[in-house]
C-alpha cells in the first residue's frame, strides 16, 4: 500500500522536476534574478506587505515553505488580493497545503503550477 501511495504522490512531481531544469525564466518580474523553484508549504492570508505610500489596505495569500520562508504569491506579477483562488478548475485557500512550481525573485513567488497536497493536511 506504501508504494501505491509513494507513486502517486511522486509521479505529478517528476514531470515538473524535469520541466524545472529545461524552463527559461519567463514571466518574472526580473529575469537576471529570478530562479525556477520547487517547494512545498502552506498557504497563509496575511496582511499587504505595503509597498506604497500611503499603504493599500488589504490581505494577499503568501507561501509559508515547510524550510520556515515565506514568499508572498503572485500570478502575471500581481499579488494574489484574496485569502482564495482558482487554477485551472482547482480551488485554494488559506490553510492549504501545496506543492509550487515557480520563479522567485526577492520575496515574490510566481505560480506557474500549484499542486494541492491534501495528504499533508492531514498529518500536520
């Protein structure tokens, strides 16, 4: 049963493991810094990071990394400004856990594929 569990875990995850070696870094903010990554953690609504004077009011969904970083979320470079959202059908929210496929550049992840891992959820 272990090895059933092991290889449906694992296989969604090979794919993007290869696609992380072969993918350009398109998309990101700034391409000279940006690098494709992998991680797993849990989606956390918190406070806007304020980045303009005066601050804009408001959540956006961050990703708090099971390493103890956390990257505030991005999709076309513009912060997630709901505690929820959709990805192609699938819907997520503040408490899930997900497998992230992306470009970080500063403190900013931006999705190209996001993997819920309902498992995790569970256990932790």
């Amino acid at each position: 049963m272990k090895t059933i569990l092991t290889k449906a875990i694992l296989l969604p995850i090979v794919p993007l493991i290869m696609f992380t070696l072969a993918a350009p870094t398109v998309g990101a903010s700034d391409n000279t810094t940006a690098q494709n990554k992998i991680v797993i953690g849990k989606l956390v609504c918190g406070p806007n990071p304020c980045t303009t004077d005066p601050c804009l009011p408001g959540m956006i969904l961050y990703i708090e990394t099971l390493a103890g970083d956390t990257y505030e979320l991005t999709i076309d470079g513009a912060w997630i400004w709901e505690c929820s959202f959709d990805w192609n059908g699938f819907y997520f929210e503040d408490g899930d856990y997900v497998l992230l496929f992306g470009q970080v550049a500063d403190t900013e992840f931006e999705i190209l594929f996001i993997y819920n891992l309902l498992f995790l959820q569970t256990i932790l």
